[in-house]
C-alpha cells in the first residue's frame, strides 16, 4: 500500500475511537433532535461572518436559502432535523424545501446582481433527472441537470457511519445579466421526473469577464487540447507544461471544457486559466505527484470538475494530491466532486491557497498530511465534505506553522470542520463552522495518531475568532455528543503545548460548547488549555463537557441561554480518570461549573434552522380538531405506533389533538401501518383522518385499509381497501364509515399508496362511535 493509500486509509482507521462504547451513565435519548424548546434566531453561513468579521469573502457571491426570507415556495418544508443520515440534518441550516410533485416551484428574489448560479441539491438514490429553470416568469430553453451519482457515501469501515454525503451541486449560466429584484424560479414541470427535488441553497455569483491570455504563455490548444471536450487532453497538458518550462513561461487554458483523462505529474508550473467559470477541466486527479518536487506548482482560474462515485481511500481520486514544492500559490479554483480537493503530503512549505470553492467531495477538502510547514489556507469556501473540510495531521512528520485563516465550512457530512491532529504552533482563526454532522465537531484540537510514527501537539496552538454555529454532533456508537470545540488527548496527553481558545463565538450548539476527553479512554491528561474571552449564544446541554483529566483556566467566557446549568465532568470511562479542575478567573457570566454532573444531560431545545437570519419555522400553536358533545374522539392522546416514521414525523403526532404536526412513515416501503391502542374495547363507527390544512400540501390520495382488533394481533377488516382524497380546499380531510360498527380496542390502517408521496402521512386519526 502506498503512503498515500495508508495516510487516507488511517483517517478512516481513526473514526474508529467513534466505536468504543460509553458507560450507560453517560447515555442520553437517542432520536435526532433535542425536545422542542426556545433559542436565538440562527444565522446563515454568510450572515454569521458578517456579523462577526469571519469567514470567506467570495467575490459577486449572494447566498439564498430554499427557505429563507429571499424565497417563496409551493413545496414541503423539512427540518430542522438533527438525526445521522437524514435530509434535513444535512442541509445548510436543517432545513431545505422538496418539491414533490409537478408544478411546485422555489423561487428566489434576488437581492445583488447576478449572471451565474449554483443549486446544492439532493435527488433520490439512483435518480437523474432535468429541473426546469424560469427567470422573471420566462423559462429557459435549457434546465438544470441533476444526477444522484456522485452522492450517497457509504463507508462500512467507520464504526457507526451511515450513509451520507446526499446533496450534489449543479452550476449555469444564465442568458443575460439579472439585478436586484429579479426572480429565478426552479420548478418541477412536466418533464422533470426525478421527483422529489430537494432543494437547500442557491448560490448566485456575478461572474466578471473572462480573463486573457498573458503575454508569452503557452496555450494548451497550441499543443492540441481540445475546448470542447470531445478528445482526451491529457498529453496537450502536459506538452504545454514541458514547453512553459523550458521558456520560463507559464501554461494559458483558454475558454472551453477540457478533459484530462490521467493525473499530471510535475516538478513546478505556472498554470492559469480564464477564470473558474471559464476554463473547466473534467478529471478526478488533475495533479498526482508522489514524492517531493521542487515547485512551486502556482494554479489559479480554473474548475476541476470530478465524477467520483463513492469514496476511494487509495488516493487516487484527489484533485491535486501529493507534493506541490515550496512557495507554491493556489488562487481561485473551483473543484467539485472529487475524492478529496487537496491532498497534500511529502513537502510542501511556504505554499498559500486562496479564494477556492470546494463543493460535495467524497471525503476531506484539504488535508496537509505531514511535512508541511509555513502553509496559508485562507479565504477559502467549503461545502457538503464527506469528512473534515479542513485538516493538519502529523504523520509522517509534523505540520508546523499552517494557519487556516478566514474560511467558510459549511456541512461537513463525517468528522469535522476544521481538525488540527498533532504538529506545532498551527493556528485556526477567524473561520466559520456551520453545521457539522456525525462522528466530529465544528473544530478538533486532537492527538488522536491514526498511524505512527506520529508527532503530537506541541508549541502554541491558536483557536481564535472563529464563529461556529449548530455544530457538534451525536456520536452514534458512543451515544453520546461531541461538542462544539472540541480537545481530545486520544493517544497522548497534552504535554509541552499551550492551547489558546480566545475569542471564538459558539451559537446554537445541539450539546455543548467545548468538550475536553481523551477519546481513546486511557484518560490522559488536557493541560496547556486556555479558554479566554469566548461566547456562547445557545446551548442544548452545559458550557463545558469534560471527561479526562487535566485543568484549565477560564476568564471571560460569556454565555447566555445555557441548556443545562453546571458543568458535565465525568472521566471515561466509569469516572476512573478523575475529573478535570477549571479554574475560574474574572469576566465568566452566564454560567457555572455547578452543579457537577456525572450523567450527560437530554438536550432541551433545538436551535431554530438558518434562513438568511430568519427564525426559520416556528413551531405551530396547536389548533385542536373540535370533538362533537356526546361523541368523543376515542383516539385521541392514545398510544400510536407505526411500522416505521421518518424524521421528527412519528406516530403520537397523528393523535395530539394538532392538525398542524403529522406522521409520516419510511418512503419508498410500501405497505406501511399507522397503529392506535383505545386503551379499553370501544364501538367504533366512523373514522376521520386528517392531513394539515395548509395549502402547501396539494390533493393526493391515499390508499388504505383499516382493520380492527380486540387483542392486538387477531384483525379484521372493518373497511376494505379504498382511496381516499384529502383536499386542502375542503380542509385536507377524510372519512372512513365501517359498514356497521364494531367493537375494537386496536385500529391499525395499512397504506399501499399515495399520489403526493411515496409515504403513508396522517396528521390526525379520529375515532367515533357513530
């Protein structure tokens, strides 16, 4: 195995600390989402980091959320969710819109002028299909095509992990130039068959003119490339990279879509392109050094444009892997649906990379993987990774002085946003994390090794400025959170490092704020801490969630809407490490290390979704069905059950009196039931089943059959099969009479089908004894 394939094969090795079971006092409820509750009104990834002075700036860039305030739409909201392996849990924010069947639409009204776009989607497993695309009400002769393919990751070899990654991204140009106020309209018509679409956000960008070609370059048409992409480009590539060399000149790629069948292997360059709208190239690896180069290797202007399908931890599926040399300059690339987007390992020193867009990879964005040092990651914007979005990890050697600086992580879908594992005097600062998932945190600070020889945290580590928003996440095999701010002596303690965590804003985390653990259970020490200055806006549980050893001082941490008061401080496991001594110092309110909890709290509340700095959905005030005087709805606030339930959509909510909440069961399963216990033997003569009123939910039939039992597992068929319309101009109602009343305790309806959803879907089930 190669040491590429080994560095890629050890961070899958490494989630393997995800699978060590926790003490049964530390288990909370499983389910997703913390129980209903109030919080502040969340920010969007772009909002947070104007408010605070953080994150990517991308140039002629407006973001709009599918359900945010810049949007309108006849489709079903989702979210917010927080459950490993759901839609909604991964969308920006937790929230997106699907649209489910022809003619609903999102619409967006623009607020900046634009002339480009990008749509971060998701389509079923398996499907590809057109969406059409209207511009202030004239659609386009030509829509978007979205494809499934590059999404739906599984990786059976990290303990827990489910299947992830589901969104994709598709980009284009639009026929003229559009100014505030105009309005983009993406709609399932006719022809749009890959229903449902679920949309999540749209990215317009007011692409400036193409760039020319520099004086004394080297075209890579002049030596045969082709602009169309209709032949393969590969040895046009590198003729025209062989051919600037020895002019000392550097390579032009000229307006067009080239593909580059195999990886490029070089010692320096200097390639440019028309701008990254401009100049496209179709490969999974454009660049493959494997070993150290001279360099610099400069790149800027273009798109790498992959088509991974799935994960591939032998590396050869990155972008740009390997070794760029010394000095080397990455400015403004696009790179979308490879492996990784930049892998770089063996010696890369000095080197900046700059103003990049890396959408949906298969697994990290950038991984400086050992041997690295005086590295810049600045102004960079990251989306929809299949692991962390940005990485320092010291294996073979040490990471020394890389600084991640000013970027935007949105939705990692596996491990972190941002992880530091071992090296020295590395710096995380002034970055946006939005949004984590499964098996991470928004940052890690770790000395987790994966593999040896590895070189543990040393020198200052600097976690400064950074704003992270509904970040951390459930670890499944631990049952257990992750918390926002992560510290993990996994295989060593912190010993010889100082780690400053100043100034860094932690809103609306599900769990906690910062954790402090020694993951691997050994219980080693965290020393060297410093938390100073820090705020948190928000929390589902405590402040701080420590379980090791170790202490630390805190001045000047504020807080507000603090989930749980005290501290959790239990070490792992059993508490047979001891516990971890926070030393207060001057300026901390809003919180406290009192109580001492040793049993990990439920979380109690959720934060509310993004949308632009809207409060998202609210939660509906319940609108309770009138129950007629004298014929009582026996079904009501009785036990439900269901073969199955999507989400947050379970079976109580079809019984709480509340037209407005529903259950839903699993899609695409067919025959599906929805069960209800009368708790005693009732007639029962009529039925009247309810979806909710809004006029977001079009007519659609439903399927079903309703039985009848007194024991729970002898049924009868109090009403055969039969399809029933729910019309929302009639209320979204219908009703079942039984051919003559019968005495039941158990009533259980079996869904064959629906024409709005491939789902069963019940907001309310009445029962009535005439």
């Amino acid at each position: 195995m190669t040491l590429a394939a080994l560095a890629a094969a050890a961070l899958l090795a490494g989630l393997a600390l995800l699978a060590l079971p926790r003490p049964a006092s530390a288990a909370i409820p499983q389910g997703g989402a913390p129980a209903a509750g109030s919080a502040p009104a969340a920010l969007s990834p772009f909002a947070a980091g104007a408010a605070d002075g953080t994150g990517a700036s991308i140039p002629g860039m407006t973001e709009y959320e599918a359900e945010g305030p810049q949007a309108t739409t006849t489709g079903k909201a989702i979210g917010p969710d927080y459950t490993q392996g759901e839609l909604a849990t991964e969308a920006s924010g937790r929230q997106a819109v699907q649209l489910t069947a022809q003619g609903q639409y999102v619409q967006f009204t623009l607020t900046a002028p634009a002339n480009a776009l990008d749509l971060h989607y998701a389509l079923p497993q398996g499907a590809s299909g057109t969406l059409s695309v209207y511009v202030n009400g004239a659609k386009l002769a030509t829509g978007l095509h979205l494809t499934s393919a590059y999404s739906y990751i599984t990786t059976g070899n990290i303990t827990g992990s489910k299947t992830h990654k589901f969104y994709d991204d598709a980009r284009m140009r639009l026929p003229s130039a559009l100014k505030a106020g105009d309005t983009v309209r993406f709609q399932a018509d006719a022809g749009d068959s890959a229903l449902p679409y679920t949309l999540d956000v749209a990215d317009f960008y007011d692409v400036p003119a193409a760039a020319t070609q520099p004086s004394g370059s080297i075209s890579v048409t002049s030596e045969g490339a082709d602009p169309t992409g209709a032949a393969d480009s590969t040895g046009a590539f590198a003729s025209a990279v062989s051919a600037a060399n020895a002019a000392g000149t550097s390579v032009w790629i000229p307006p067009g879509t080239y593909r580059v069948g195999s990886a490029l292997q070089m010692q320096k360059a200097t390639i440019a392109g028309a701008g990254d709208w401009y100049s496209q190239i179709e490969t999974n690896t454009f660049i493959d050094n494997t070993s150290a180069v001279s360099g610099p290797i400069n790149l800027s202007g273009f798109a790498i444009l992959g088509s991974t399908v799935g994960r591939h931890d032998d590396s050869t599926a990155n972008a740009i892997n390997g070794s760029l040399g010394s000095g080397s300059v990455v400015d403004g690339l696009w790179i979308q649906d490879t492996n990784v987007g930049m892998w770089l390992q063996y010696d890369n020193s000095g080197i900046t990379v700059e103003n990049c867009e890396i959408l949906s990879t298969d697994a990290d964005g950038i991984n400086f993987n050992g041997n690295a040092s005086g590295d810049t990651v600045d102004d960079n914007f990251l989306r929809n990774t299949g692991d962390d979005g940005l990485a320092i990890w010291s294996y073979p050697a040490a990471d020394r002085q890389i600084s991640f600086t000013d970027n935007t992580v949105v939705q990692p879908t596996l491990a972190n946003g941002i992880a530091d594992y071992g090296g020295s005097d590395n710096t995380i600062q002034g970055n946006v994390i939005v949004d984590s998932n499964s098996l991470g945190s928004g940052i890690a600070v770790s000395n987790q090794a994966f593999l040896q020889p590895f070189t543990p945290l040393s020198g200052t580590i600097t976690v400064s400025g950074n704003t992270l928003v509904r970040t951390g996440a459930m670890n499944p095999n631990w049952n257990h959170p992750m918390g926002a701010i992560r510290l993990d002596s996994y295989d060593s303690a912190f010993s010889g490092v100082s780690v400053k965590v100043d100034g860094n804003a932690v809103d609306d985390s599900p769990y906690s704020a910062f954790e402090i653990v020694s993951g691997g259970g050994s219980g080693n020490a965290v020393n060297g801490v410093e938390f100073s200055d820090d705020t948190v806006d928000w929390t589902g549980t405590t402040v701080f969630q420590a379980e090791t050893t170790g202490s630390a001082p805190v001045s000047g941490l504020t807080a507000s809407s603090v989930g749980v008061a005290g501290a959790y401080d239990y070490g792992y496991p059993n508490d047979t490490a001891g516990t971890f001594a926070f030393n207060l110092g001057t300026g901390n309110s809003g919180w406290s290390t009192s109580p001492t909890l040793t049993a990990f709290p439920a979380p109690v509340g959720l934060p509310p979704a993004a949308g632009g700095g809207s409060t998202g959905t609210p939660t509906p005030t319940p609108t309770p069905t009138p129950t007629p005087t004298g014929n009582p709805n026996l079904a009501l606030g009785k036990p439900a059950t269901a073969s199955a339930s999507t989400q947050t959509y379970v079976p109580a909510n079809a019984v709480d009196g509340d037209t407005n909440s529903y259950w839903e069961s699993a899609d695409n399963a067919f025959p599906q039931w929805f069960q209800v216990d009368l708790g005693a033997t009732e007639q029962v003569g009529r039925l009247v089943m309810d979806l909710p009123p809004s006029s977001a939910w079009q007519t659609r039939t439903q399927t079903l059959t309703v039985q009848g039992s007194t024991d729970g597992s002898s049924w009868t068929t109090l009403a055969p099969s039969a399809g029933y319309t729910f019309d929302p101009s009639s209320g979204n109602t219908a009703t079942a009479r039984l051919s003559s009343p019968a005495n039941v305790r158990y009533l259980r309806l079996t869904f064959t089908a629906n024409t709005g959803w491939p789902a069963g879907q019940l907001s309310e089930l009445q029962a009535y004894a005439s």
